[in-house]
C-alpha cells in the first residue's frame, strides 16, 4: 500500500478555489458524468483544494492507494512527530472527512495522531462503484470494517486508542469494536446508539409448543406506516430507492440549498426537535418523529427539507456550518451524488447482508466505550429501546453517555468545544495505541 501527501498542490489550487467561491457556489457544483466508473477513475489533481479554504493549517489531507481496493482519501492532524497514538474518526450521512474539522487540531495538540477519512462511497476516496445495481457486499459493514483495518496498517498501526463515529460512522465504530477489539481499543459511539447485532430466535423450538403452537402474524412497519391516516414511510427504505440519488442530487430547490435545509432541519437551530424515548416500533409511535425521519409517503427528501429552508438571516447566523463550509459538501456531493453513500442503507435493509451479520448474535462491544449525541437530536431515540439496550446490555463497558445541550444532529459541529472535551477526558484512560512506523 501506497500512501502520498497531496499538500504540494494547495497553493496555487487555492486561490482557484477562492476565486470559485467569489464568483458563486453555485458554479462549484459541477455536472456529474452518467458513466459509473467515472468516479472511480476521478483525477483528484485536478480538483480544488479540500475544504474550501475553510480547513486548519494544522489538518492535511492525503491519499493511500489500494486500502481494501479503493484509493482513500483523508485528513489528518498530529502527523508531525511518530509514535502519537492514533485515532480514527469515521463520519456519517451527508457527512465527509471535512465534518471532523473543528475537533482534529485540538484533539492532535492534546498529542494525538488524528485520522479522518472520506468513507467508500464517499468524497474524494475512489474506485467504488457508484451504480445502483452494484454488488452490495463492497458497501457492507464487514466491508467497513475491513476499510478501517487496512487504513490504519498502511499508516503503520496495528491498533489505534479509539475509533470514533458519528452517524452511520458510529454504526461502522460499533462494529469495528465488536469484531476486532484487539486493533480498535475503545469505541465513541455518536448519535445513534448500537444495540447489537441482529439475533436468531432463541428457545424457538420450545415456545412453538407452547398452547396451540400458533404465533401472531407478522407485521410490516412499512404497510403499517403507509395505511396510516396521514401516510408516512421510513428514511431508511426511501434512501434504498432507486429514485433518491437522483431526488437529492438534483433537488429542485438545487443542491446546495437542499444541503442547508437538510443541515438545518436535524440540528438544534431547528427548534421543533425536542425529542423524547418512543414507546415501540409501531407504525403510530414512529408517525411522532419528524419527517426527515418518518416522511410523508409521497414525498422525496428533496421535498420533505424544502419548508424548513431557513431564511437569510438564519444561514447569516449559523456560525457552526457557514455558507463557504457547506459549500465543501454541495461542491463534493455535486461531483460524486449520493449513491455511494446510500449503499450502506440498502444494506441494512437487505435479509442476506442481515442474515451474515446475525453470525455475530449474542456478541457484545467489550472495550470501553462512550455515547455522545445533541440534547436536539432525534437520532438517540428513532429506533425505540436501541439507547436503553446499548447502555445496558450491547456495550458491556459503556462509560458514559453524554447528552450535549446546544447540539442537535451535527454535535461534532454544532458544539465541537463540548465534543471534544468529552473525547479527551474519555481518551485519557484509555490505552496508548503506538505505531510501528508513524506518519510519513
């Protein structure tokens, strides 16, 4: 495996860039090629420097070859000395490398070699494919697992102190930890909580000869929530949908517009997210949700964001995702779509990924662990009974939890002084991963 800085290019792309951004962001979206190899073959000297001019001079991104198969790109922070212990924080959904970038410099002055990549399917990270009719398996969560073991070896690691995720990053944390606890050493699990893995059923065989041996129906959560009065469907199974790349990319509100109300209707700007614990997985409990949750079935998401766009003045204020920093997401979205990163979602909707997973049934997250998430955040609570069973049954050395006041969704980034506060004091009693070689 090859690793290469691309910090060679910054500065004359720089001032590209910057000229980009005063002309419009607009023009920074640029039109996507139909072919689906055409990602996979992306010229990343070619593009704008990352970030927008928005990035820390202490962060650099970089290129390793081969990881897994792709080529991925990411940033990094503390890379200056070896021998710092590692930490990889992986993000979430419509998130990049990028949202890291308010806690990588001050987790790195605390002394620590802080690694954050783009994810398969993801930014500037190629040679996945794009298409939807693509083999699953590349995008599943062993898959991830497995990009994250061969990053951290071509950096010269054969463990790091923690990983660290936010989203379905927090999903791929969990199950990083569950399987390989030997490489990743603690666990931060961010916004979604990990309830295990899926079960087969248990004492099945007595139980069917209890009474009658009969066994009520089964139900259909989506049937349930399209028969409601006011008919609803789940994120999750629109995001498996052929048609919502194509919705969310080309929104008709345009994309970068689409992005701000996305950003803006899950974080605590909004303030219609006062969540609360659901009672259970029903079609009427699951309607109290917000529709970026539980949408309204015959909507898109482009569709379902577009009342809660915020007005001029509320995007002036939002100091934690600024109009140049959004510009970073609808700028490397615009390049790549959205498919790769729905993947992930068509996997766990899919019975065989599910039936590959349950190989680990009954297995629990044995390293230290932490739960971080935004008081505003809908996320804790939208699988009813996944925050309860997480602190006391999946994570057998679950920590703390940490609800953030001020936060909703994006907590790394509507609160990152908090985040990392709490990153610190949890990373101070664990162990102190070193590399073998250390940042080149």
């Amino acid at each position: 495996m090859k690793t290469i800085s691309c910090d060679e290019h910054a500065p004359s792309r720089r001032a590209l860039l910057l000229g980009l951004a005063a002309a419009g962001i607009a023009n920074l979206v640029k039109p996507r090629g139909a072919a689906a190899a055409a990602e996979a073959t992306t010229d990343l000297s070619q593009l704008p420097p990352y970030g927008n001019g928005t990035l820390n001079p202490g962060i650099r991104t970089r290129v390793a070859s081969d990881v897994n198969g792709p080529t991925v790109h990411f940033l990094e922070a503390g890379f200056e000395a070896a021998g710092r212990p590692p930490v990889l924080l992986l993000h979430g959904f419509p998130e990049l490398a990028y949202s890291w970038r308010k806690v990588m410099v001050p987790l790195a002055a605390a002394g620590y070699h802080v690694i954050a990549p783009d994810r398969r399917g993801y930014g500037r990270t190629t040679g996945w494919d794009d298409s939807y009719d693509v083999d699953l398996n590349s995008f599943n969560l062993f898959t991830m697992v497995r990009d994250s073991v061969a990053l951290i070896s071509a950096l010269g690691y054969r463990s790091v102190s923690a990983v660290v995720g936010h989203d379905f990053g927090s999903v791929a944390a969990a199950w990083c930890a569950l399987i390989r606890p030997d490489v990743f050493r603690s666990a931060v699990l961010m916004s979604a909580p990990f309830a295990g893995p899926p079960t087969y059923p248990f004492d099945s065989l007595r139980l069917a000869q209890v009474g009658d041996g009969r066994r009520p129906p089964a139900t259909n959560i989506d049937d349930e929530l399209a028969a409601l009065a006011h008919p609803r469907k789940y994120y999750m199974r629109y995001y498996a949908t052929r048609e919502a790349n194509e919705n969310m990319l080309h929104a008709p509100q345009g994309l970068h517009d689409f992005l701000r109300a996305y950003f803006h209707y899950k974080s605590a700007d909004w303030k219609g997210n006062r969540p609360f614990p659901l009672n259970a997985r029903t079609a009427d409990e699951l309607a109290k949700l917000p529709t970026y949750y539980t949408m309204d079935l015959d909507k898109g998401m482009a569709e379902t964001v577009q009342p809660e766009m915020p007005t001029p003045a509320q995007v002036e204020a939002c100091k934690w995702l600024t109009e140049a920093e959004l510009g970073v997401y609808s700028f490397e979205y615009g390049r790549t779509g959205f498919q790769g990163a729905l993947q992930a979602y068509r996997c766990m909707l899919d019975p065989r990924q599910i039936a590959d997973l349950r190989l680990f049934s009954g297995r629990t997250i044995d390293v230290p662990s932490t739960f971080i998430a935004g008081k505003s955040d809908w996320g804790v609570y939208q699988t009813p009974g996944a925050f309860e069973t997480m602190k006391k049954k999946a994570c057998t050395r679950m920590l703390a939890t940490h609800i953030v006041e001020g936060a909703g969704h994006w907590v790394q980034q509507e609160q990152p002084e908090r985040v990392v506060e709490i990153l610190l004091s949890f990373l101070a009693g664990q162990p102190k991963s070193q590399a073998d070689g250390g940042p080149g």
